[in-house]
C-alpha cells in the first residue's frame, strides 16, 4: 500500500513517502507529492521547465526526480517572487555546481 492509498483529501493532511528517481507520477499525484496546485504543474510544463511528452496532461508523465526540482522552484518563486523561468535556472545552476564538485572530490 502506498502513501497514495491512505490520502483522502484533507488539505490539512501530511503525508510522507520514499519517493524514487525512476518512480512515475502522473499529473494528480505529482501535484499532491509537490505540494501545489494541478495549474502551477500545467503553467510549468507549458514554459518548458518540466519535460513531459505530449500536450494531453492525461498523458503526463513526471519522475520522482523532478520533484525535489519542483518542491525548490516553488519555494524560490515564492520566497522571492521570481519568475518560473528564472527559479528553473537557478535550480539548474544549483545542480551543475552540485555535479562539478562531485566531480572535484573524485579527482576527475
């Protein structure tokens, strides 16, 4: 039984879950796991910040890694009223320093 199985919809309500990097999402759930509304995913697959096939979003399809991604675009976007575009480079940034100094450590 997953986290999903026990949530009934109370905006109150906490849950919490492993979540895997190949684990798929669709739209309802990946907004739920996110934490915000299915318009904000919707407004973010249409700029392009999130790669999803398709322009159904019956279809879409969202990895658990995009969702500390989307949890970090969040938060910048209301800590400091940027832009979805901007928050995504900067997550993007955030990340390619992250690799580069993984990279450092190993000597590569």
């Amino acid at each position: 039984m997953s986290s999903q199985d026990n949530y009934q919809g109370n905006p109150g309500q906490v849950f919490a879950a492993v979540v895997v990097d190949d684990q798929v999402f669709d739209l309802d759930q990946f907004a739920q796991v996110c934490g915000v509304s299915l318009e904000w995913v919707s407004t973010h697959v249409q700029a392009g910040i999130f790669n999803v096939p398709g322009d159904e979003p019956a279809r879409w399809q969202f990895s658990g890694h995009e969702i500390r991604r989307a949890r970090q675009i969040d938060a910048l976007e209301r800590d400091f009223e940027q832009l979805p575009e901007l928050a995504a480079l900067v997550i993007d940034l955030q990340d390619e320093v992250t690799r580069l100094r993984a990279l450092v450590r190993r000597g590569d």
